[in-house]
C-alpha cells in the first residue's frame, strides 16, 4: 500500500505541531522520521493513526483519499501505530488481550486465536505462550504481541514512535529484522526515533522535522553530522568525556538486602565519592530501579546501612533523606515527578521551602521566568506541565532540584529526549558535580552509561557486580555482562 | 444431613438472592470503572416502592420492575456526574445513598405494617423430588432461580464473550480500549445502568419474598448495601467469587440465629450484627498480601514456608480494575 500525506497541517492552541507537511511512502519502504524533541513528529503520526484529526489536509492511500476519525477506522484502513508505552491490558491472558476490538461473534474462539498467533509468530521467530498473562512480559515482548496483533488485524502499514527505548539489544535486532521482513512483503514501515544510528540502519529513507515544518528528506548513504544539522539547525558536537577529580566518600552503602515481591538483592557494597558519576545498568527489571529506591528512602531495607557522610539513614523516612541532600527524579515523569494540571509557576512554589502561609505570586513568577529562561524550556511560567514536550518536562524537573545537593539519583535521565537535549542535560548534571554532588543513575542507554559514568554496576537477577572502571570497559563486555554471561558478584 | 438443617440451608440460598443481585450488579458497574455508591439507599428505596407498587396495582410483576427502572434512573445520575460533570462518584454516590434511604422512610409511611403480595414458591418438576439437591436447589420461588441464572450468565458474560471482554478492557485501561474502538463513556452508561437495574431488583426481592412487607427503619434491610460493596471487592470482581461472598455473609447471619438458643450469655443484638464486622474482616483477611508489612513480617520466615504463604496470599488477593472511578478523556 502507498501512503500520501497532503499538505498536513495541525494546530495546538498557538502551536503550529505540523505546517504544511507533506510525505509520500511507496510500499515496501521502512521510512524513517527525524527531529527535536517537539518537532511536530508525534502529532503527524497520531494524525495518520486516527488519535486526532488534522485541521486540514489529506490522507491518501493508494491514490484515493480517505476519512480517519478514529485509531479504529485506521486499523480498519490497514493503518496500525505502535505506541511508545504499549498500549494493551496488562492483567489479561495474551489471548484476551488479542481478542479486544476484535470483530467477531459474541463467543470467540480462543483456540483458533491462539492458533493463528502461533503461525504468526512462527514468520518471525517470537515465542510468546498465549495463555500467559501480558503483566508477566518485558516491555520488548510487549512491544512484538502488538505488532502481531496488529498484522493478525491485517495492518499494511505500521508506525513505530520510538519504539527502541525500553527493550534489550537482542530485542532490538530481532525488532529491525522483524520490520526489514515486513517491508519486503509490501508493508509500509514508519519508525520514528532519536537514536541515529537506529534510524541510519534500519530506514530507507529519513524525513527530518524542525519546528512543525519538514526540512527535507534525504537517501542513503546517510551523513550523521549532516542529519544532526538538519534536525537542529545547527552542528553539534558530542561533548567531551570528563572526569572530575573525586574527593571524600559521600554515601557509603553496606551489605544493604533490599526485598520486594519480585526480586531479592543481598548484601549490596559501595561507596560512591562526591563529585562521582554511577551508572547501574542491567535488564528492565534485575533490581536497579529497587536499589536506587532504597538509596532514595522511598524502599525500606531488609537490612544493611546507609551511610551519608557518616551519618546513618537507614530505616529513616523519606523526607530525612531528602533534608540529608538527596534528591530523586522518576522515570515516570508524569506519574511521579510532575503534577498534572499545575503550572510550571506552581511547580517551583511547591518545590521550594516556604517560608510564608500565602504565595508570593509576583515573586514566583518572576523566578519561574528566570528558571525557565536558564533550563531553556520552551514554556510560558502558566503552562501546564502536561502540555510541555517530553524534553521540556525533564528541563522542568532539572530547575526544581535544591542546591546545595548531597546526592542526586535518576533514572533514565534522558529517556525519549533528543540528541541535544540529552547532552544539556548532562552538561547540567556535570555541573552539579563539579559542586561536589554525586549521582547515581539508571539508564537503559549502554552508550550513556560509558559515556556518562564514572564507575558502572551491573544488575542481573537481583545481583549486584563489583564497580566497573568505565574507562576500561567496552560496550560489548557491559551487554554480556547484563546478559548475564560470565556473571560473578 | 437432617431436614432441619436443610431446610435452612435452602433459606440461606433464598435469602441470598437480593445480596447476589446487588453484588453482581455493583460487580458488573465496577468493572466499566464507575463505582456506585448510592447501593444501600438503593435497595431501601426500591424496596419500598417495588412493595407499594404490588400493593397498589396487585401486580408482582410492576413491582420488579418500578424496582429495575428506579435502580437504572438512580444509577444514571451517577454515571451523569461522573463522566459528563467530571464529579467525584464517591461523594455523588454517597449523598444518593442517604437520600434514597431518608425518602423510602419517608414516602414509604403510608405503607407501613400492610400485607402485601408474595413471589409464590415455585418447586420444578421432578428435579424437586431428588433427594437433598432437591430440597436445596430446587423448591425455592422464580427469583432464587433467577439468581442462579445472574451468576452463570454474568460469569460467561464477563469473561468469555467479546462484548465482555471489552467490559473489562475499559474499566481497566480505557485509553487502550479506545484505541481498540470501543465507545468508553457509553459503554459505561450502560454498564452503570444494566448494573443499577439489578441492584434496583434486590430491593422488590426482599419486600416481595425475603422479608415480605415494609416496616419503615426497622425493616432491617439498611446496612445490605454496604455489605454488597464489601462483597463486590471480595469477589474480586468476578461474580462467581461474588455469589460466594454474599452466600458467606448469609451464612454468617443465619448462624447468628440459630445460635442465639444456645449462646443466651451473648445478646441477640451482638450476633445479628456480628455478620457485618466480620464480612469486613474477611475482606481484610483476603487482601492481607497486600499490604507491605506483611512482606517484610514474611521475610523473617524460611523460605518454603514463605514461598507457601506468599502464594496462597497472592491466590486470594484481589485487585480492582485499574481505571476504577477515573474519569476517561480521549485527547
Ligand atoms: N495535546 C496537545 N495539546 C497541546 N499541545 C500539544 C499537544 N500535543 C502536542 N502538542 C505540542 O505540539 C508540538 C509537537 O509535539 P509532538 O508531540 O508532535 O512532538 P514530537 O516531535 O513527537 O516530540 P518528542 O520527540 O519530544 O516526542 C509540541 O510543541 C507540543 O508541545
Ligand atoms: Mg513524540
């Protein structure tokens, strides 16, 4: 099926997401999308999936155009979009899961379900049990049930918005295999990304976005410095890697047990200097994120110490360790770190220590004028946070952290932002260490853990490594090791 | 097994009959993701009329169903503040719990101490005559029937045809249900009334059979809707689990009676109100697992015993549908 998207445009209030776009995609191509973070990318993809409707243009497919109002009047086109967090019912039998939205009789027929998904996964060499349920599957499996559903639905053509951030690198070969064979059967492939050299491998071509606008297409072989140009504007380095000096220990952690219902880690050791950079890295799931809890005060300890400074935190309550200096930034930006509903202003006062009963509204939006103007955030100090793009809410979350800061932990602290983002962002953490602050930080992203880490534990199963010299250790020696292979702890 | 004691086992499956209607009905609004509250004045409410209605017009029939077209219409205001005034159920739903049970006491005055119709028992054919199951099963009246009925349909309903399945998907991730083509907000209107219909049957159900005629405050029926709710959570919003509950509470009630002779140091007051702190109880029993303290309390254990434990506690745990009393937007 070809697809053509005809003089797209969309508004938000008095944001122009897509002006004037307009893309054509012949069958059998894996079309790539490029672009900053608020580019517009998102916003034409939920246009061709249905999500919302643009306020003028048109959708062709195969030369004729076509109304969709709905993400079901897409499937039924053959349009099927992918969504960043899986869109499924977690607590349901793969089986039902499939089953939901599915036209048919009033009493399906489970084994026939199961027996088409069988053959489906049998194309693409997944083994997924149907009668299992979708909460006990990592978010790449997750990722390959919707995908078969979507072809058992009859897609013909498929969107993939940022689909490589929460999966494994096996996952992820067996991902853009997965993509390369449907795009030689005739599909229509549309793989939206940050990481270039995802989209440098995969795509067959690669439109960039700036600012609502496409800039342009371009062909392979691909120029990375010249893609980068055309998604900022500008040219953009990789910053240096540096490594401070590290003074004094800060934290001192010792044979800390940490328990929860799913993953047991025993006797945990480290001690993190200030002004150092830890990375943990380790499969989704291995017990990373129940470490950094702990760390945080928000998980109790099944036994153990944790030592800041000398002083001893264990077993205190959550606020203790933030008036100890430690702060903590969630993945889940939306859930846990930001408040929707509330503006960016309102954001800081709560942020801050107040001192009086009443706000100083003036006052607050001054400052929050002068935050946003040092993070750089593309926001007014009245918007709401559930309007700013992914990476404006991580600027927004950044400009709330105290100073001074003893210990600051985050977890996939660049998730879903662009390339130049990312690297201001860390620029910012460096900083900060430069004050003496130390971090430890999640991250899925091999490449930022080398880059960014001082030293990098590995989680598996719940067991923690020995700290690893960054600087002596290679990408593919970190990927066994979260593999599991040659594991020792 | 003596006859006594079956007969009194049939009265408990009699008796249960309203409490299974209310808690399958609430089960099924709760899985669209709209809690009801306003139940326990519901079933007062329609007690009341649907008795006033058979006094009135002689008809059983109109009864039942002044009861259903109540139960739907107060339901409906629910689900009206909820999903198109964005207000919060708990406080919509509580504040029709009082006021429906403050106007069955009121409009229900002129009624008080009449003798009204009853639901005729109705033994089947030849399964009534097999012993001890027939007894049990089936000489009791349309509506003991009937309950048997709700439960097996709204089990197969919920979890084995399509329409059901989607019932789950928007109470659970309704975003996604969505995207899967379903209309969340009208769905859940009708979930809302289809389920508030039949709490609205278990009013007439009392005044009819159960406990025939209307006595105002002392009728005795104020406190079931509550314990529906309760029950509704022990069943883990399946309604076979819910049936089971509402037998229990039964149950409970029943010993409570039978008891009493035997236990005179006890005042009468304390077992006929024991069943309901102890429901509660239970409910607090079966989601024990889900409390963290619990977690921690086990770690000390070794570890088989804890495997054991944590698994039985994990079997019985129920967790509510995810988008429970949350408002659905799409973009
Ligand atoms: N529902 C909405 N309401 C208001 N503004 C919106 C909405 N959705 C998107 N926007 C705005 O439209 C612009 C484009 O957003 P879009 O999500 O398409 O960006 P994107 O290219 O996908 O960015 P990212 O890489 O961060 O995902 C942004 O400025 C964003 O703030
Ligand atoms: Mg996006």
């Amino acid at each position: 099926m070809n697809v053509e998207l005809v003089h797209i445009h969309k508004s938000f209030g008095v944001v122009h997401a897509n002006n004037d776009i307009s893309i054509s995609i012949k069958s059998g191509v894996i079309q790539g999308i490029l672009g900053e973070n608020g580019a517009g990318k998102s916003t034409l993809m939920k246009v061709l999936s249905g999500f919302i409707q643009a306020d003028s243009g048109d959708i062709l497919l195969d030369g004729k155009a076509v109304r969709i109002n709905t993400p079901s009047d897409a499937i039924r086109h053959g349009i099927g979009m992918l969504h960043q967090d899986p869109l499924d019912f977690p607590p349901m039998k793969i089986v039902d899961n499939m089953l939901i939205g599915h036209d048919g009789g009033l009493f399906p027929n489970r084994r026939e379900v199961s027996k088409s998904l069988k053959e489906l996964q049998a194309q693409f060499g997944f083994n997924l049990d149907p009668e299992t349920y979708v909460d006990s599957l990592t978010v790449g499996e997750r990722q390959q049930l919707e995908i078969l559903r979507l072809l058992w639905l009859g897609a013909r053509v498929l969107i993939l918005d940022e689909p490589t951030t929460g999966i494994s690198a096996s996952q992820k070969e067996k991902l853009f295999e997965t993509l390369k064979k449907l795009a030689e059967q005739g599909m229509v492939i549309i793989f939206v990304s940050h990481k270039l050299e995802d989209v440098e491998g995969l795509c067959h071509k690669i439109a960039v976005f700036r600012q609502g606008s496409l800039v342009g297409e371009t062909a392979p072989p691909y120029n990375t410095d010249n893609l980068v140009e055309m998604m900022f504007g500008k040219v953009i380095s990789l910053d240096e890697k540096t490594r401070l000096e590290n003074c004094e220990p800060a934290m001192e952690i010792s044979n800390l047990s940490i328990e929860d219902n799913r993953i047991q880690i025993r006797n945990a050791n480290l001690t993190v200097n200030c002004g150092e950079v830890i990375g943990l890295a380790g499969m989704e799931g291995s017990g990373q994120r129940q470490f950094l809890r702990a760390l945080a005060g928000l998980m109790r300890p099944v036994g153990g110490d944790l030592r800041l400074s000398g002083k001893r935190l264990t077993g205190k309550p959550y606020h203790s360790f933030q008036d100890a200096g430690i702060s903590y930034v969630p993945a889940s930006r939306m859930e846990e770190g930001l408040i929707p509903g509330l503006s960016i202003t309102e954001h800081f006062i709560l942020s801050e220590d107040q001192s009086g009963f009443f706000i100083d509204r003036e006052k607050a939006v001054t400052i929050s004028r002068e935050r946003i103007n040092t993070f750089n955030i593309k926001g007014e100090p009245v918007t709401r946070v559930e309007a700013l793009s992914g990476g404006n809410q991580q600027r927004a979350l950044l400009a709330m952290l105290r100073t001074p800061l003893r210990l600051l932990l985050l977890e996939h602290p660049t998730r879903g932002l662009d390339i130049e983002s990312s690297i201001w962002i860390w620029s910012q953490l460096k900083d900060r260490c430069k004050q003496k602050t130390c971090i430890v930080f999640i991250s899925a992203d091999l490449e930022e853990v080398l880059h960014y880490s001082d030293r990098i534990l590995v989680f598996y199963n719940g067991k923690v490594s020995q700290p690893l010299d960054a600087a002596a250790t290679t990408v593919d020696q970190l990927g066994q090791l979260i593999g599991g292979k040659g594991f020792q702890c | 097994m003596d006859n006594n004691t079956l007969v009194g086992l049939a009265g408990i499956l009699a008796s249960a009959a309203p409490v299974v209607f209310a808690a399958i009905g609430e089960t099924i609004t709760e899985r669209a993701g709209i809690t009801n509250l306003s139940i326990n004045g519901l079933i007062l409410l329609t007690a009341m009329a649907g008795f006033a209605t058979s006094v009135t017009t002689g008809s059983l029939l109109l009864g039942f169903l002044v009861g259903a077209l109540i139960g739907a219409f107060v339901s409906l205001i629910v689900a009206f503040s909820s999903i198109a005034l964005k207000q919060s159920q708990v406080a919509v739903g509580f504040v029709l719990a009082l006021m429906s049970r403050d106007l069955s006491y009121f409009l229900g005055n002129p009624y008080m101490g009449l003798s009204g119709p009853r639901v005729p028992s109705l033994p089947i054919p030849v399964l009534a005559d097999i012993p001890v199951v027939g007894v049990l099963f089936f000489r009791q009246d349309i509506l003991v029937y009937s309950s048997y009925i709700l439960i097996a349909v709204a089990y197969i309903f919920v979890f084995k045809t399509r329409p059901g399945l989607m019932l789950q998907g928007i109470g659970e991730q309704p975003a996604t249900a969505y995207v899967r083509g379903a209309n969340v907000n009208r769905l859940r209107y009708i979930y809302t009334i289809i389920g508030g219909a039949l709490v609205g049957l278990a009013g007439p159900m009392y005044s009819l059979s159960v406990k025939v005629g209307w006595k105002g405050t002392i009728t005795g029926l104020d406190g079931i809707g509550w314990i529906a709710l309760a029950i509704t959570i022990f069943g883990g919003w399946n309604p076979l689990r819910a049936a089971f509950g509402a037998y229990l509470f039964v149950l409970l009630q029943w010993l409570g009676l039978v008891l009493q002779p035997s236990l005179p140091n006890i005042p009468s007051q304390v077992l006929q109100v024991a069943p309901f702190p102890l429901m509660i109880l239970t409910l607090l029993l079966v989601n024990l697992g889900n409390s963290e303290w619990v977690d921690r309390t086990l770690a000390g254990l070794p570890e088989e015993v804890r495997r054991l434990i944590a698994k039985v506690l994990r079997a019985m745990r129920t967790t509510p549908p995810a988008a429970l009393g949350i408002p659905f937007e799409n973009e």
